[in-house]
C-alpha cells in the first residue's frame, strides 16, 4: 500500500504560518496570544490543527516552554521565507512611485473636459511623473463596468447612475452662460429670456448636462430654435465668430472658450438646474495606491476648497 504524501507547507494559510513563528520565537501560548491578539484556547486549538495537519507534536511543553521538535526546526527556515516574501510584496504594493512609473492611466471625460481639464492634468502629471501616460475616455454605458473592472481608473464630470459600489468626490459646482460673438447685433447688455427664446442656437447633444438644459425648457413649456447641432464642442468657436448663433453652456468650457476665441458671455436668463463636477471610482480600487495616487492629483488641481471629503459608494444592492 502506497504511503500518504507528507502535507505541505503551501496547503497552510497565513494565520498558521504566524501561529507557527509566534510560538516558536515567544515558546508561549500565553504570550503567542497576546503577540498575535487571540485566546488562549485559540492558540490551543490552532496548535492541535496544525499538529494533526502535518503528523508531528510540532511544540512540546517543557519547564523552558514550549520547546520545537526537529520537525518544527526544519519547517521554521521556510515558514520564515514564506512569511518574508507576503511582508515584502505587501510593501511592494503598498507604494506607488510616480516619478518612476510607466503605469497608463485612463479616465472617462466629456470632449469638454478635454479643454477644461485635461491641459492642467497632463501638463501636472508631465512635470512630476513624465513616465505615465493619460488617455481620455468617452463616457459611455461601459463606464460602470470598465471601472468596476479596472480597464479604466476614473471618471470626471457629471455621470449620474454611478452609485452602488462607487465612491464618489465633489470637485467643483457648474451654472450656466451663453456665448456670442461680439458683434452680435441684436444681443445688448443683457439677455432676456425672451430674447434669448427668439434668437437661433448651436445646440451641443452630447454633453453629460445637456438634459438639464431640456429639462428647463419643459418646466417652462418653451423650446429653443437649433439651427445648427453638434455632437461636440470642436468647431463651435469658429461658428460662433463667423454667425449670429448663440450658445449654452457650462460655465467653465463657456469662459475657456470665450478666453481662447474672443467671445462674448452673458448670463443665461433661462433657469437651468446647476450641477457638480465629481471625480468617481469604483469600490474594489479605493485603496490602491496608484488610483490613491491619481485621484489626488486630480483633487489637488480641480476641487474647490468648500467641497467635502469622498462620499462612499451606496450600499449593493
């Protein structure tokens, strides 16, 4: 009959590799269950697994403690190595050097943060860490999923329905301004909503608050005349130099856009529901350094001193 294969020392978890140097650096029950923060009948009855695991008394009492027997004297070089090598990559994983780093990070963004936060963001990460690499997002349905899995690491802007099982930071609030040229003959000091309604519009449809400028038409019972829709905001500076058209937007493209091409800004006389600007990653990344790493960046560039801490992820339901 063939004789039984000797357990191995992979077959043990990392609570009985501890049990086992514990006991054979303090020779103490007593003072193994207060290294290792356990009863006494815990450390008992963990000894008594172990010692029938692996067909050897392991320790034996003596006047001196609990003495190691040869075969615990052989176990010990590789239950210390094991034990090593968990403490060594745990400090390995613990840190992010950013300086050093090659890591691609990938961020889901609307095409109005690719002029409103990615210049600050790249020309930041550039400067401290010139090894890593940015690359921008659409925000889509995939957006939970991709985060939930790791294929992208955040998202920035207004993206509703990310709740259960991610956290959630507020960076900066957003209301509304519209843009013109500024030669616009019709348009003076201040816009009037009823000016405003009688004028023709450049309609943006792909931004992430553009139901919230819908939704207050409705309230209001009114629609805007779009003559012109574009899935974006490129080439919406040109039009708006070289035509009578107006625009609503966000507050922070609208002025970088305004800045960059010498439009004109006026108050929005619609009542349109602001929102906030937010930073959300998922649950299963929330203590990784690099995510740790990156959402700190962005915090540091983006949010506004009056908003408060990360909110943690809705209960799964």
């Amino acid at each position: 009959m063939a004789k039984p294969s000797a357990p191995r020392l992979d077959t043990l978890d990392l609570k009985q590799l501890r049990l086992m140097e514990a006991l054979h650096a303090t020779q103490s029950v007593t003072r193994t269950a207060e290294r290792m923060g356990l009863s006494q009948p815990s450390v008992s009855i963990g000894l008594a697994h172990l010692r029938k695991m692996l067909g050897d008394p392991l320790f034996v009492r003596t006047p001196e403690g609990m003495q190691p027997t040869p075969r615990m004297e052989d176990l010990m070089p590789a239950v210390r190595q094991v034990l090593t090598g968990l403490s060594q990559l745990i400090a390995s994983t613990s840190q992010f050097d950013a300086s050093t780093s090659e890591r691609n990070f990938r961020i889901f963004m609307t095409d109005a943060s690719h002029i409103t936060l990615m210049p600050r963001l790249f020309a930041h990460v550039n400067a401290i860490a010139p090894g890593i690499r940015l690359e921008a997002a659409s925000i889509g349905q995939n957006v939970a999923s991709e985060l939930q899995s790791g294929e992208a690491d955040l998202a920035l802007g207004l993206v509703p329905g990310l709740e259960a099982g991610f956290y959630q930071q507020a960076l900066f609030d957003q209301d509304w301004i519209c843009l013109c040229r500024p030669e616009h003959p019709r348009l003076g000091a201040k816009l009037t909503l009823k000016r405003y309604l009688s004028e023709s519009h450049v309609g943006i449809v792909s931004g992430t608050g553009a139901y919230l400028l819908d939704q207050a038409l409705r309230r209001i019972g009114q629609q805007r005349r779009i003559q012109l829709a574009l899935p974006g905001f490129l080439g919406l500076s040109a039009i708006l130099q070289n035509s009578d058209l107006i625009a609503t937007l966000p507050r922070h493209i609208g002025e970088t856009l305004a800045q960059a091409a010498g439009l004109r800004t006026l108050a929005c006389p619609l009542p349109i529901a602001g929102f906030t600007v937010k930073q959300y990653w998922h649950t299963r990344f929330h203590h990784d350094p690099a995510n740790r790493w990156l959402r700190g960046v962005c915090s540091t560039l983006f949010k506004r001193p009056e908003r408060q801490k990360a909110q943690p992820p809705s209960p799964l339901t």
